[in-house]
C-alpha cells in the first residue's frame, strides 16, 4: 500500500477548475481537463494509483468521458486491458444497461456483455466523485458480467455530496475530498 501524498493532493487541487452553473443552474462542475494539460501531474496521479494496485487487478474500466483518459494511461502502466463504460447507445455489441440518477438528473451507461470474463478483478476509474450514481451503477454493470470490482479509483471527491455511503463495501480511494 502506498503512503498519501500530500503534495499531490494539493497539486490536483490547483490543478482543478470550477465551472458554476454547468450543466445546469446552481451545478458546480469540477474540472478535471486543466489537470490532462499538465503532463507532470498527470504522470504522477496514474505513478500513485499503479503503486497502489499493482497486481490487483485484470482490467480497467474506464467511465465516459474522463475516466476513459484516466483509465487507459493506468491500464497500459499495469499491463492489463482497458473497458470503456458508455452512455447509452455508443456501444455497438450486446451489453447490459443500467440507469441512475445523479445531482442534476438521470442517465444510463452501459457495458458489453462480454466486456470482462467471470472472475476478472476490475478497476473501476473516474475523475470525480459526486453523488455516487455513476459509479454505483457502473459497479452493478461490472458485477452483472460476472467480473468483480477490485477497487475504484478517482482524483477527486465532493464530500459534501457523501456518494461514499452508495459505495460501502468498495476498496474505493480519492486522491483528494473537497
């Protein structure tokens, strides 16, 4: 198990970028792009999450859209294979659905069937933690193809929001709470 560091807690933090009322009124999104930009700190947030869950896990499973960039750069540092998890309607394959609600509405993601194989350990991937919907939903979808969820990793949670108490009984680490 790796050490928290502090510093890159920080770092993330300074990194982020708030955008009021996005994507709707009174919703303040936390931007996680500034931090894509900035190649150091990016190797250094995929560095800590391959220190902590180096031969854990079998696959990744990055959710739409972030955790897509996030998700494969750590994949190919362990050496493991990457799964998108899609919004509804882009995945060409049969696959299985699941919708949630969120602070500011409902959605669907979904996973193909065949995605993971029974028994695989998937690492679940996401910039930020708000609510706990997509990430609840996107552990359902992991554990229906039959697969478990190792652990999820995000850079940021929004404490006030407490989508931790959806996730009990996850390995589930932020690098920082806001």
């Amino acid at each position: 198990m790796s050490t928290p560091d502090p510093q890159l807690a920080a770092d993330v933090l300074k990194g982020m970028r708030d955008i009021p009322d996005f994507p709707e009124p009174g919703v303040v999104f936390k931007d996680f792009t500034p931090v894509l930009l900035d190649t150091g700190l990016r190797d250094r947030i995929v560095a800590d999450t391959v220190q902590r869950r180096r031969g854990q896990v079998d696959v990744v499973a990055g959710i739409e859209a972030r955790g897509f960039i996030l998700g494969a750069m750590i994949a190919h540092a362990l050496g493991v294979g990457f799964v998108p998890v899609r919004k509804a309607g882009k995945l060409p394959a049969a696959v299985h659905t699941e919708s949630y609600t969120l602070e500011y509405g409902t959605a669907t993601l979904e996973i193909h069937q065949d995605a993971v194989s029974h028994q695989e350990r998937v690492l679940i991937v996401d910039d930020v933690l708000a609510t706990g919907g997509t990430l609840a939903a996107t552990s359902e979808l992991v554990e229906r193809c039959g697969a478990s969820v190792a652990a999820i990793e995000l850079v940021l949670e929004i404490g006030a929001l407490q989508g931790r108490s959806r996730l009990a009984g996850y390995d589930l680490h932020c690098l920082v709470t806001a």
